[in-house]
C-alpha cells in the first residue's frame, strides 16, 4: 500500500492566514470591485501568494514563511497608494484591513509558537 500524504498544519497561524487568502481572492466579487482591475487583481494575486505560502508551511515550517506573510501583509497595507486604485474606497480598505490581519496572525503565531517562547510552546 502507498503512502497517502497528508497537509499537517501544525499551527493555527496556517489556516488562519489561509482563511484570509480565501476571503481576499473572493473579495472583488462580494464588494463589487471585480470589474476594477487594478485593485481586482491585486487582490487575486496576492491572496493566490499567501496561499502558496500557506502551503509551503504545510510541507515544512520555516522562518522564510514568516518573513514573507508579513512583507504580502505590508504590500496590501501598501498597494492601493503604490498601484493607485486609492479612488475606491471599498477596495482600498479590503487591501488595507486584510493587510493588516495577515500581519496580526502572523506576528501572533511567530510569538505563541515560535522558538523558545516563554510559553513553553515550541515549533
């Protein structure tokens, strides 16, 4: 029998950040910015990064993973200004609150589970 491989998401950081890829990649739909493309697909792309990264934790942890949630946290913090779609508000504020959230869990599960954590929680 082969060996069946199985995700192991060994912290709740993953699925959270996972969560908010989903939502973010389904925003310009549900917010009604889809047919904007700047900010659409700033949105798909980098909701489709995060989940790569996601998933790069789900074969190996590293602190590489951190280092970029938290830079495609600052660039949606970012982009309305840099890819210049700051006319929508909608769009502007969904980059900007879930830029943020990526940076909170990340930051979060970097003190809680990373190494040597007075916690006692450990990677």
């Amino acid at each position: 029998m082969l060996p069946v491989w199985k995700p192991k998401v060994e912290h709740p950081r993953s699925g959270l950040n996972l969560l908010l890829a989903v939502g973010l990649f389904i925003s310009p739909w549900v917010l009604r910015f889809h047919e904007e493309p700047r900010p659409a697909w700033t949105a798909w792309l980098t909701a489709l990064a995060i989940a790569i990264v996601v998933g790069a934790e789900t074969i190996r942890l590293a602190e590489w993973q951190e280092w970029a949630s938290v830079a495609l946290g600052i660039w949606l913090v970012v982009a309305p200004l840099f890819v210049g779609f700051t006319a929508n508000a909608i769009a502007q504020w969904t980059h900007i609150v879930a830029g943020v959230l990526v940076i909170a869990v990340t930051a979060w599960g970097a003190w809680v589970f990373g190494p040597k954590r007075p916690m006692g929680l450990r990677r």
